[in-house]
C-alpha cells in the first residue's frame, strides 16, 4: 500500500509540473553552467601567464607616475597661470593650483618654492566644485563642509546662508535638507 500511495503521489506532481517551465529553466542552467566553465578554464590559463607584454609595461608604467603626485620647482619667470599651462595644458587652473598650494596672493609666488601638482582628473575635480554656481546637498552635509568645498575656508558659511534663506534649528544653527539644492554665490 505504501508503494502504491508513493505512486499516486509522484503521478500528481508530475501533472502539476510544468514541462515549459522546466525545460526552459534546465537550458538557462545549462548556460550558466557553460559560462562559469569558461570563466574557470580562463581563469587559471591566465594565471599561469606571468610575463606581461611591453605594452602593457607601457601602460602600467603611465599609471603609475599619474598616480603620484607631481612636484614643481619655481623658475624665474614663472606664475601660477604658466605652470598651469605647462603641467596642464590649461591656463584656466591656475586657482586650484592656488588652493592645493595654500597660496594666499595668487600674484606672489617665490622663486626656488616647491608646488604640488594633483594629477589632471583631480584639478579639473576641484576646479568644477569652485566654480560650481550650485549644489545639491547631499546626507550629512552641512555649511561649513560645503563652504569648505566650494570656497576652500569653511568659515565662508555665512555667504551661503544669506542668499538661500536657510531655515534655523531651535538652537539657531542652520538647517538644511539631504536633496535640496544650494545657489553658490560667486
């Protein structure tokens, strides 16, 4: 009786199963099972694969000296505008250059004075934020961190507050909101 039961049972769910479903889902398996494979078997002929070729030393060596930050000895002669169009091919980079440097008279640089030089993808980072005639705050912002970025001294809070009305905390700091967007005063 058992055996018979085990029957009815087993005749039951194979009416209840779809053999669509089924088939379809056993030719997406057998995909996957096929792309892992090749993922595998190129895995380890890679890894067995130690020389590199000299393009890739090529590539790998400009890597590495764009990650690195550049130095800049000043010449006579020389001001920021000039590095700038040196190092980046811009004049238009010469504020972020002062900004990185801590150079508070951009028109007074000294002779024999060493610069640091961010790579390009970072200037041209800083240089949009400071100029950036807007900006949408984002969680866990406040002022001072936003004057901070855009104005490099976060206490220039202040000329944020003003022009956007921003509300106040009963303990009279500003309140501002994650997704809301600032004017940025030029």
């Amino acid at each position: 009786m058992a055996k018979s039961g085990l029957v009815v049972q087993t005749r039951r769910y194979f009416k209840k199963f779809n053999w669509q479903e089924s088939y379809a889902s056993l030719v997406l398996g057998a995909i996957i099972v096929i792309i892992l494979g090749l993922l595998v078997a190129n895995y380890f002929t890679r890894r067995n694969q130690q020389q590199i070729d000299i393009g890739e030393q090529t590539t790998q060596a400009e890597q590495q000296a764009q990650q690195t930050p550049q130095e800049y000895k000043v010449a006579e002669g020389d001001s920021l505008s000039k590095i700038s169009e040196k190092t980046y091919g811009s004049q238009d980079f010469w504020p972020v250059l002062a900004r990185v440097n801590n150079i508070a008279n951009p028109n007074i640089i000294f002779v024999n004075s060493t610069l640091n030089l961010p790579q390009k993808a970072e200037v041209e980072s800083m240089r949009s934020e400071m100029t950036a005639t807007s900006y949408k705050v984002q969680e866990g912002d406040t002022l001072f961190s936003i004057a901070q970025k855009v104005y490099g001294d976060g206490s220039k809070w202040t000329v944020l507050d003003k022009p956007n009305g921003v509300g106040r905390l009963a303990n009279g700091n500003p309140l501002i909101f994650a997704g809301s967007t600032l004017v940025i005063p030029r």
